[in-house]
C-alpha cells in the first residue's frame, strides 16, 4: 500500500488533465512563432530586417496548420527549417505522442487518482521543458535577424537524413 500521507500534493487527475492542456496550448504558441519567425527569416531578403507586418498573420496560419497536424507532420514543420538537431525534434514527436495518448486515455479502477495525475504532469513538463528551448532559438533568430541554417546536414536537415538511409539501403 502507498502511503499517501507523505506524497507531494499535484492535484485532482483533472486539474492535472488541464494543466497538461495548458501546456500544450502554450508549446502549440511557442512552436508558431517559430514556424513564422523562421519561415521569414529564412528568406535572403528578410536578414537584418524587422519582422514583416503580415507577422501575426504568418503566426496564425502557422498555429492552425500546427494545431491540425499529425505528429509526424508536426516534426517535418519544424524540421523543415533545419535549425534543431534530429534527436531534439525527436523529443517533439515523443511529447506530442504522449499527450495524445493520455488525452485518449482511459484509466481502470487499478490506477490511482495520484498516478493518473503524475502522468498528466509528466507531459506537461515535457512540454514545459521544449517550449524552454524554442523561446530561446526564438528569441536568438529575431536577435539576430536572419536564421542559419544546416541544410543538407543529415543531423539536422530531415530531408538530408532521409536520402542518406535510402543511400545507405540500396
């Protein structure tokens, strides 16, 4: 038997439910505002420039097609600027995995009400952990006014990857 007296207080399985969809919500912004940040700053024209005008508008169209991707498409938006190390994006697909399973989950009488919510917490800080990362790389892009690059590097550019397994397998 657990003893419950000496466990640290995280709340009902639903409040952590809904702190695990805060926390995607506020990685859903942050992974935005990379898309759109990076999608202009990738453009030649754009270094050393102030974000356009039309930036809110990159941002939104960028949280709706995020919003509405699957993990794996979620991966290849992101991996498609080239910015972050394979193995990093790897943690995005494995956080974004995770909070769909858990949304979907569905918990018998065996699970307890402290584990339910531990679970939830769990990928709330996954998400907590990412959007860290992404706030810095952002914040470094629109310092710097222009976005470097690793394309063509299998350990960063997925297309890169890609053709050096299938070069790999033939």
């Amino acid at each position: 038997m657990i003893d419950t007296m000496n466990l640290p207080d995280v709340g009902t399985p639903e409040e952590a439910k809904e702190k695990m969809k805060d926390s995607y919500k506020a990685f859903l912004d942050v992974t935005a505002k990379f898309v759109a940040v990076a999608d202009f700053y990738s453009v030649k024209e754009h270094e050393g420039q102030p974000l356009g005008d039309d930036f809110i508008d990159s941002y939104s169209a960028a949280f709706q097609k995020l919003k509405n991707s699957s993990e794996e498409d979620f991966y290849t938006a992101l991996a498609y600027y080239a910015v972050f190390d394979l193995d990093f994006l790897a943690d995005v697909k494995d956080a974004l995995n995770e909070y769909h399973e858990q949304l979907d989950r569905v918990y018998d009488s065996s699970v307890s009400a402290y584990d339910q919510a531990c679970d939830y917490l769990a990928v709330k800080d996954s998400f907590t952990d990412l959007i860290d990362e992404f706030e810095d790389v952002n914040g470094e892009i629109v310092k710097e006014r222009e976005l470097e690059t690793n394309f063509n590097d299998p350990h960063y550019d997925l297309n890169a990857k890609i053709t050096e397994e299938n070069k790999e397998n033939n």
